[in-house]
C-alpha cells in the first residue's frame, strides 16, 4: 500500500500531464481536476495522522496513568512491609536471643553506626566538600550570536508541530 507522500507525488506527476509539451497547452480543466485529488489525498492523509496521533497520545497518557497507580500502590505496599518489618524486629528484640530461626526462617541483628547531624546550622568547614559546577550560558550565548560569529556554536531554528 503506497504511503500519503507516494500519493501525492503520483498526483504531481499526472499534473504534469496536463500540460502538452509541443504545443506549450494546458488542458486546464484537468489540471483543476487534479489539483482538487491532491489536495483531497492531502487532507485526508493529514486527517488518518492527526488520528493516529490522537490514538498515540491516549495511549501514553494511559500508560502514564497506569504507571502512577502502579507507583502509588507501590508506595503504600513498601509502608506496609516496613511496618512488618519494624514488629518483627520488636518481637525478635523481646525474644532476648541473638538469632532466633522461626521454621524456614532465620531472624537475626547486625548493628551499623551511622552519623546523625542534629543541628541544621552544624558548618564545621573541616567536614564541609565543596562541588563547584560549569555550565554555559545559553541564554547570554543566544544574545551573543546576534551580533557576533564564535567557533564552535550557531543558531539553530527549530520547527515545531502544532496539532490542536
């Protein structure tokens, strides 16, 4: 099945047709007749687009949706799970026991240290790492490309789809 652009470029053709080449004529009515099929072909190759867009942007939205329950469910699974794991600590804690086997499963504790900044103002600057990060200025550089040449960047014009 030819696609939208070979239809077009078919109906190009035949208007070409319309034009005798040795005596210089143009069957005008035919030319208008073709014409009208282009532009016909035209509209309703950008009509199917437009639709399968559409279609297209449906489903990712959807998905999008989907994905936020998913995520949402998630969340409320992994509160719940830390909830069990927090009574199964407690209850292990108050076995007294160091590892306790449960059937299949083995419970046990390891301790880790970890340091726990109390003062929100705490600035020692002997604990302090400094990162300093580079970007350019597109903004400046956009202004300056207005009036000026430098190697190694252009201006570059986009054009963007509006399908409303």
């Amino acid at each position: 099945m030819p696609s939208i652009y070979d239809n077009i470029l078919e109906v190009e053709q035949l208007i070409d047709t319309a034009y005798d080449l040795e005596t210089g004529e143009i069957d005008e009515e035919k030319e208008r007749e073709l014409i009208q099929v282009r532009e016909q072909i035209i509209l309703s190759g950008l009509e199917k687009l437009c639709n399968l867009r559409a279609d297209k942007a449906a489903y990712a939205k959807a998905l999008k949706e989907e994905e936020e329950r998913i995520k949402s469910k998630r969340q409320a699974e992994e509160k719940k799970l830390a909830g069990i794991e927090d009574y199964i600590l407690l209850i292990h804690q108050k076995s007294g026991e160091k590892k306790s086997v449960a059937g299949s499963w083995t419970v046990s504790t390891r301790t880790s240290t970890q340091v726990n900044i109390t003062d929100p103002n705490f600035a020692d600057d002997r604990f302090v790492h400094r990162e300093t990060v580079e970007k350019i200025d597109k903004i400046a550089l956009k202004e300056a490309l207005k009036t000026e040449i430098i190697p190694g960047v252009e201006l570059k014009t986009n054009i963007n789809l509006v399908v409303k």
